[in-house]
C-alpha cells in the first residue's frame, strides 16, 4: 500500500494540474478562464434579452427569483476550478494526443462538422441516463437538488453553473467519454473540440434565461423551452441540448406555456 501511495499522488496531481503549473499561474488560469469566456457569455446575454420571452414569463405578474447565497457562491466557485481543470485537459488534448488533428489542412468532413455533430449527440447520448439518476431520491437529496432550487432560471450562466460539484465532475467525465467515442469512430480535429467547448457553453448559458430561442444546426433542434421544461417538471426532459434520448427513455414532455 505504502508504494501505492506516490502513485496515486503522481495521478492526482496530473489530473488537477496537467500542465504541471506552479500554483500561482494554476489560479491565474482559472481567472484567466473567466475572463476569456466573457465575450461569450455578454453575448448570450445581450441575444437572450433581444429574443421573445417564454410564453411562461409573459404573465401580468413577475416571477420571482430566488436570490443567491452563500452555498451558490461556493459552488459556483468549485466549479469554476473543476471547469478550468477540465478545459486544461481538452488543451493538453488538442496540442499532443496523436489522434486529434491539428494543422488546418488536417480538417476534413468527417473530423470536422460529423465529428461536432457526433459529440453533441453522444454527449448527450451519456448525459441524459446520467441526469435522470441524479433524480433518485438519494442523489437527488445529495447532489442534484441545489441545481433545482431555481423552478425558472434566467441568470444564463450562473444558474447553468449552479450545481453541485460533484456533478459536475461526472458532466465533465461523460463529455471526455463522449469525445474518446467520436474520436474512435470518426477521427477529431482540434478545431472541433474548441467548437463543441463554445457550443455547449453558449447552449448551457440560453437554457438558463428566460428567452424562447430556438435554433437547428447540424441537424440538431435546440429549443430553451424544452429546458425550463424540466426545471418545472423535474422528473421529464434530461437531455442538454436534444431530446432524442428522452423520447427513447419515454421522458420527454412538450411545453406548457402557463406558468406553474
């Protein structure tokens, strides 16, 4: 056991810190993180607030929200961490692993637009099981429940990110499975991981605003609704951004446009 112990040590310490950063620039990049997803993030604002409202928000009277405390801040911080660590690991991916394309003239259709198209939908394909089992009633009590403490988000990112840790943690493993899957099947270009990074971002952030936007690409329909959806009925609509694998689960539940 005792020469287990470097080993493990050895692994944690590639796992929080691939770059092997010192700690001051490991916390620069968290902060760097945050500022570099600015623009995205203003953008989704400044677009969420120009698109039609939910028929859900346009009653006569206004929903209330409920107000952040001290858990949200903590929780919002690990996850800042846990992102950072994440997205550390996707650049560590993108510039060494011999199975990912990086010069331009490396991007084909297969490693490119497929392979974006792929990992939205086997993304998914992981996510959506995972996230009905976090609504068992132990994990749910445990872990998913503070995500539910908003019936209505509209805070884009800050209610996206509002989750527990650990859950985090299990979204970030899933997404890692579902790029080795594509990666096997179809190839992967660098560009493309930075694309689905931007992707789910974004996507993340409008599920959680009040604006009834819809968008198809790469043969995928994105609709918010579909998401407050499930911040209303808890039990219906798991997937992030399709809800293939809800139909196929038999959660899937159109929208109600009054309000609960």
């Amino acid at each position: 056991m005792a020469a287990m112990a470097p080993l493990a040590s050895e692994w944690l310490m590639y796992m929080t810190n691939p770059w092997e950063l010192p700690l001051i620039f490991w916390l620069g990049a968290v902060a760097l993180k945050e500022i570099l997803f600015q623009p995205l993030l203003f953008a989704v604002r400044w677009i969420s607030e120009r698109v039609e409202p939910l028929p859900s928000r346009k009653g006569p009277k206004p929903i209330k929200q409920r107000p952040l405390d001290w858990k949200d801040y903590t929780y919002l911080s690990c996850n800042a961490v846990i992102e950072t660590v994440f997205i550390s690991h996707l650049l560590r991916r993108m510039w060494f692993s011999p199975f990912v394309g990086r010069h331009p003239g490396e991007l084909g259709l297969l490693n490119g637009p497929v392979a974006l198209g792929l990992l939205i939908i086997f993304n998914d394909m992981f996510y959506a099981p995972a996230h009905r089992a976090l609504h068992w009633p132990v994990l749910y009590r445990w872990i998913h429940k503070h995500h539910h403490r908003v019936l209505y988000p509209e805070r884009a990112d800050v209610d996206a990110r509002n989750e527990h840790p650990l859950e985090q943690i299990i979204a970030m493993v899933l997404w890692w499975m579902a790029m080795l899957l594509v990666t096997s099947l179809v190839g992967m270009h660098a560009g493309m991981i930075l694309a689905h990074l931007l992707v789910m971002v974004a996507c993340a952030s409008f599920n959680h605003t009040s604006c009834d936007l819809k968008l198809k690409f790469l043969g995928i329909n994105f609709e918010v609704r579909v998401h407050e959806m499930h911040h209303r009925r808890p039990d219906k609509n798991f997937g992030q951004l399709i809800m293939l694998f809800d139909h196929l689960m038999g959660t899937y539940i159109p929208y109600i446009s009054h309000a609960d």
